[in-house]
C-alpha cells in the first residue's frame, strides 16, 4: 500500500528560542512496523502519539522521551495497535527541552486499486473497447472503499500513467499523461463524483526493468491510488525520484 502524510501544524515556542520546528515525510512511517520518525529543529524532550482508526476510534497510544541527541537528527516513535486495523490518523504532539510544544496531525491512510491494466498500444493512449471491462471492474472497486471510507475523510483518486522505453523520453512522459487522463476521463464519464488527478510518468517508473526501446505491454499501464484529497499524492518509493506535474480533472 502507498503512503501518503496530509499535514497541519501549529507551534508555541519560549520568547527566547525560535519555535520548534519538525521534518517529516512518508518515507520515515512505518505502519507495518507501527514506528514514526520525525527529526526535531532542536532538542526535545518528549513525544506523545494517538493513533486513530478508520472507525474514528482510537486504537493505540505511544510515548517516548529523548536526549540532546535528538535536535536535527530523526527520532521515532512507536505503537501497538491491534492486527488487521488500518491507520487514518496519527496525532503526534512534541514537547522540547524548554517546554515549548509543536501537535501535528499526519494521515497516512491511503489504498491501491488491485486492477487489471488496460493494455494500450504501442504509441497510443486510446481506450479499445474491449479494454473497458477492466475499467468497469475497477471502477466499482473504488466505488466501494469510497463508500467505506469517505465519512471519515475527503478523498481524491489519482491515476499515475506510464509507458515503455520505446521512444524518446520527453515523448513519453506526454505519452504517459494522456493515458492517465484516458483513464482518469473515463471514470469520470461513468459518474465517478470524487475530485480525480492524473499525472504521467512515462519510462521512469517501469514495472518491469528492461533496456531502452523495448516493447514491453506491462510498462504501458497506470496505476490507480484513493487517498486524502488534501495533501501530497500517495505514491512514494520509486515514485519519490520522479517529478511529475498532476492535472485536476474538471468536478462534476
């Protein structure tokens, strides 16, 4: 499952010391191994988690307390929460050495569609129509975790589009973009409400490793992500190495 941290933030600090400022980023959450990483701007203290569930409740709590080795350096926090629950929010208040405290509130939730991939052709972004099968079966797939879900937040889809090495790689990220917003515009089109994003990665993130020019159909696919509408997109990993430009698609 990707990853994706939502943040909102606020600080008080001691007159005498700038506020208390914390670094923070998906690659630095485990929530398999129920573990949190931050690195404070100077020394803290002492950390409190609360960690909330996708019923609204709480599920576990976590504590830790830290040295002078603490300032500019990441320092985790962890928890125990039950198997087989899943995270929504993490609510994470810092205390440093003078008292001064710093509360963030992260979401990580975040839910890859199991999909079939639509095959594209080799240089196209169109949708044949023996291909919308696979879109209807993911469609209604996210349809139902929406329903789950989006009482306990406002969710967003983003679709990531991607090609194989077979031409120029500036070609390909435009290549990619049109496959995303293929997809992204069908969904819509069969009444998808939520706000959709569609970005595309062209050969940088390849399902398979091959060398350049390679005709390779499982490269020519998107990925299809549920996360927080506010906030960064949820993709992370190889993702993370690559800059790409999402487009909102017009509401409904």
């Amino acid at each position: 499952m990707l990853v994706v941290l939502a943040t909102a933030a606020w600080a008080t600090a001691a007159a005498a010391q700038p506020p208390l400022k914390l670094t923070y980023d998906a690659d630095h959450l485990d929530l398999d191994k129920h573990v949190l990483q931050f690195k404070p701007s100077r020394q803290v203290a002492s950390a409190t988690l609360v960690v909330i569930g996708e019923t609204g409740d709480e599920l576990a709590k976590g504590a830790a307390t830290y040295g002078k080795e603490s300032a500019n350096a990441w320092s985790a926090i962890t928890w125990d929460s039950p198997a087989d629950t899943r995270v929504m929010t993490l609510k994470l208040r810092v205390v440093a050495a003078d008292g001064a405290a710093t509360n963030l509130e992260l979401i990580p939730w975040s839910v890859a569609i199991d999909h079939e991939d639509v095959s594209f052709s080799t240089d196209s972004a169109t949708i044949e129509p023996g291909e919308r099968a696979k879109l209807d079966a993911s469609l209604a797939k996210i349809e139902e975790i929406r329903k789950r879900s989006e009482r306990f937040m406002k969710l967003a889809l983003y679709v990531a589009g991607h090609t194989d090495t077979v031409g120029a790689s500036a070609k390909n990220r435009k290549l990619s973009l049109a496959r995303a917003l293929a997809i992204a515009t069908y969904f819509r089109s069969k009444g998808l409400t939520l706000p959709i994003a569609a970005a595309g990665y062209g050969e940088d993130v390849l399902k398979v490793k091959t060398p350049d020019a390679t005709d390779e159909r499982a490269n020519r696919r998107a990925d299809y992500v549920l996360g927080p509408a506010k906030g960064a997109p949820p993709f992370k990993g190889p993702y993370a190495r690559v800059r790409a430009a999402w487009k909102q698609l017009p509401a409904r």
